[in-house]
C-alpha cells in the first residue's frame, strides 16, 4: 500500500475510543489488508485515503461513506459530519451501547485474569437533550468569515461550525446559542483571533440543569474592548425558553489558552450559579466548577458505584478526585465519615457549601492534590471511591493507595477504560482484584464511555 494512495473497504470493528479497522477491498496483493481509519461505524463501506505507514501498521483518513452501515437507522443532525461530536449518532441507540460495551469488555478481559463478573452497559435514561452544559466557542466557518459561534469542526483547530440545532442539548441550548450568535453578528463586535490574539469574543457558557430547568449564561471575552451586556441579558429574558435564565454572567479572561477560563467575572442579572438535583440531593453549579454533563446519566452512575460498595455502615469512606463533592454527598448518609479530596479549590468550596445545603455534617473535603493530601489526612479509610481525569491515577498515587491502605474494597470510576486497564494492572500488584465492573453510558451519540469496577484485595 502506499501513503497519499485512496482505497476502499468496509469496517470490520471498532475499538474504543474510535479506532475502525477497515478491510481493504481490492485486486491486487493488498486486499484484506486492515487500516485503522477513525470515525467510522462497523459495517460502513468506506473510501479514505492512506496517510500512515508504519512496517505492517496502517492508517488512513475517512474521505467519504460509500455505503451506509445497516446499524445505521437513525437520521443526523444538520452539522453531522462537520462538527466534531456525535461520531455514533446515525447508529440506533440500543446499537451504540452495545458497541461501547463489547470495547470495554475487549480492554478489560485482555488485562484481568481472574473470574470477574462483566454487568454489560447501562444505558443513558435520555439520548438526546441530556447534556446540562456547552462550552461554545465564538470564531468563523472559514476563514474570514462571518462570526460563528458553536464547535469546532472535525479535524480542525481552529474552525467553528455555528450548532443551531445540536441534538444532545435542549432545545434552549440551541435558542440561546442564536440569539447570542446574531446579537453580535448585528453589533458586529470582533472575536479572538487565536493566531494575533487581537478580538474580543472568546465563548459562550450555558448550563442548564435538566431537573430544576434553571439556565446560566456566561459570556467570556478578553477585556480589548469595553462593551456593555445589558442590552443582550434583556434580550434574552424575553426569549421563549421552556427553562428560566436565573444568572446572566460576563466573565473576563485574557490568557492565551484557547480554554474556558475565570479570570473575573460580573453579574448582570441574576445570580452565579444554578441549582441541580441528584438522588433526592441538591447542588449548586457555579459557571466554571465541575459536574458531570449528563444528570439523569450520572444518577445512574452513582447508584451503581453505591451498590458495588455495599454496607458503608460505620465506614470510613475516601472520595478520590471528589470535583464538587457529588459522590461524597450521596454516599454520606449512609456511611459514618466521607472524606473528599480535590485539587480544584472552586470545586471545593461548592462541595463543602452543598454540604450544608444538604444538611450533611460527616462530609469533609480536602484541597489538595490527592498525592499531596494522602500523606496528611490522618483518618484511615475502610472504603475507597476513585474517579480520576481521563489519563488516570498518577503512578506515586497509586502506589501509595495501594501500599498504605488496606481496604477491602476499592470502586474505580474512569471515563477512559484504556487508564482504567493501566491502573488495574498495578492495583493487582498490590492484591486488589476486580469482582464486578460495568459499564454507564454518559454521552450517547459519542464514542465517550464511563465504566465503574469494583475491586477486593485478596491478601
Ligand atoms: N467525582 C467527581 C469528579 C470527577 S472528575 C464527580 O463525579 O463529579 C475528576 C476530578 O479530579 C476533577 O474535578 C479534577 O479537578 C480532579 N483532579 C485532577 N487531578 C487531581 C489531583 N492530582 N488531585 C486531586 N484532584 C484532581
């Protein structure tokens, strides 16, 4: 095969997070040559062309579908294909999880070798409208052109597809999303260019929690130019929203990262945060503190991680990477302490507010980095509960949980079972074993997955 060469074939199957191995269809010595081609479905005839070749490992990049996967029963949105979310959303829902599931399977069973009980998936509640928060960015659709405000298309860094009708939000997200986006087309107010880092408009913050319906709106510019937000929070308290905007923010960030980021932040109407439940419990989101996207998804999540812990009755509970503290909270009232730890010390003020809130007074939490604030706590866990960042446990912190507690049981959350595998391995080393894992769907329509173990020791 040779690279810049278009082939064709169809998609054999698809490891996580979105790696399809096609299988090449052609005359000559290099049909049934597998290349890894991202962004496909199982069973697509697909053309692309070969970008990668390395000894007997190729890839290449997806020009077009030439033939529709039969799993593929669903019609797309209006941006699929150019922006860069929702790869499995033409896929019929019940498809998708089955897909997600056998991948997780695949990398768990090839690092766990003992009997282990594989639960299967646990399917979203909602597969559309479910996200609770958007991060969009303003910019333009190509170069040079008019103000966008939305996405970032596949495959680029800095092009933005203006998601009008995007299917995994509510349809207020979409509103919202407009009338920003026209309000300053009309004005005709600049956005951050990200290579001069001249402009003005950097995102758009909405967040709004599927159970209370109460919205945020945030907007973050740099301080270039001075411009007043009043006019636009009166135009969009007159919107038709079947939620209620219950803060209008104007947030000011200059950094040069293309991140969301506070630097300082103003009120124009309203208040700062909004108000979300879980279980029967209640929490407050401020605009940037971490909650996870998909509530009535992460109901599900939690319940699972409290029946793999079981009776946490007079237990000592470590909450590990506990963001505002929501799994600490739901495990309190059961256990006799909950300790949380979080680097993020926004998260932790709102994790120890919510406490209160919620009337829990055997919650604790921690800022600190886990690593850090292992060595300090002075209170032995009975049970430990991890949720860590996408690339996983840090090797230090790992060793020190696995060599320093001796718990019967430890629940590992992980959004990227490929650390979770990692992790696994070097828990083993130190006698923990995995007994039950499953997996939760967060993010239907992605290839995103959340999968929860529970582990014993043994020795
Ligand atoms: N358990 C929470 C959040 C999990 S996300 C929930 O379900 O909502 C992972 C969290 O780990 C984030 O809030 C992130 O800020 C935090 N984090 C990342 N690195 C960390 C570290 N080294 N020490 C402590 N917390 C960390």
């Amino acid at each position: 095969m040779k690279k810049g060469n278009i082939y064709q074939g169809t998609v054999e199957y698809v490891d996580f997070p979105n790696k399809a191995y096609v299988a090449v269809e052609s005359n000559d010595e290099d049909n049934g040559k597998k290349v890894i081609v991202k962004n496909s479905i199982p069973r697509q005839k697909v053309e692309f062309m070969l970008n990668k070749k390395k000894k007997d490992k190729y890839e290449g990049r997806l020009i077009k579908v030439l033939e529709k996967s039969p799993l593929e029963t669903v019609e797309p949105c209006n941006h699929f294909g150019i922006c860069g979310g929702c790869v499995y959303q033409t896929m019929d829902y019940m498809e998708q999880v089955q897909l997600k599931q056998k991948q997780v399977k695949n990398i768990l069973d090839k690092v766990i070798n003992n009997n282990y009980e594989f639960e299967g998936i646990v399917s979203s509640p909602i597969s559309e409208a479910y996200r609770n928060k958007m991060e969009y960015s303003f910019g333009d659709e190509i170069k040079e052109g008019p103000l966008a405000l939305g996405l970032h298309k596949r495959n680029t860094t800095y092009d933005i597809v203006s998601v009008n009708s995007c299917k995994i939000v509510h349809d207020d997200f979409n509103l919202i999303l407009m009338t920003v986006l026209n309000y300053f087309k009309e004005k005709n107010i600049p956005y951050l260019h990200k290579v001069t880092h001249k402009g003005y408009l950097r995102h758009l913050l909405v967040r709004r929690a599927t159970k209370t319906k109460q919205i945020l709106v945030d907007i973050v510019t740099t301080t270039q130019l001075q411009y007043d937000m009043v006019e636009l929070g009166e135009i969009l308290k007159k919107l038709p929203l079947t939620g209620e905007i219950v803060g209008f923010l104007h947030t000011f960030n200059d950094t040069l990262a293309d991140v969301v980021k506070n630097e300082s932040t103003k009120v124009i109407y309203g208040r700062d945060y909004i108000e979300e439940e879980l279980l029967g419990l209640k929490f407050k989101i401020s605009a940037f503190s971490f909650f996870q996207t998909n509530s009535l998804g992460a109901e599900r999540l939690y319940s699972k991680a409290r029946e793999y812990l079981g009776d946490t009755k007079d237990k000592i509970v470590f909450d590990l990477y506990s963001g505002t503290g929501t799994i600490a909270q739901i495990l309190a009232p059961f256990a006799k302490k909950v300790i949380g730890v979080e680097i993020v010390e926004e998260a932790v003020k709102s994790a120890k507010m919510n406490a209160i809130l919620n009337g829990l007074n055997n919650c604790d939490f921690i800022a600190d980095d886990v690593l850090k604030a292992l060595d300090n706590i002075t209170d032995k866990p009975d049970l430990v509960v991890l949720d860590p960042p996408r690339d996983g446990l840090h090797p230090k912190a790992l060793k020190k949980i696995g060599e320093d507690f001796n718990v019967a049981k430890i629940i590992y959350i992980s959004c990227k079972p490929t650390s979770l595998a990692r992790d696994l391995v070097e828990l083993k080393k130190y006698g923990y074993e995995v007994r039950r894992a499953c997996c939760v769907d967060m993010f239907p329509g992605t290839v995103h997955i959340e999968t929860c173990c529970l582990l014993s020791r043994i020795k």
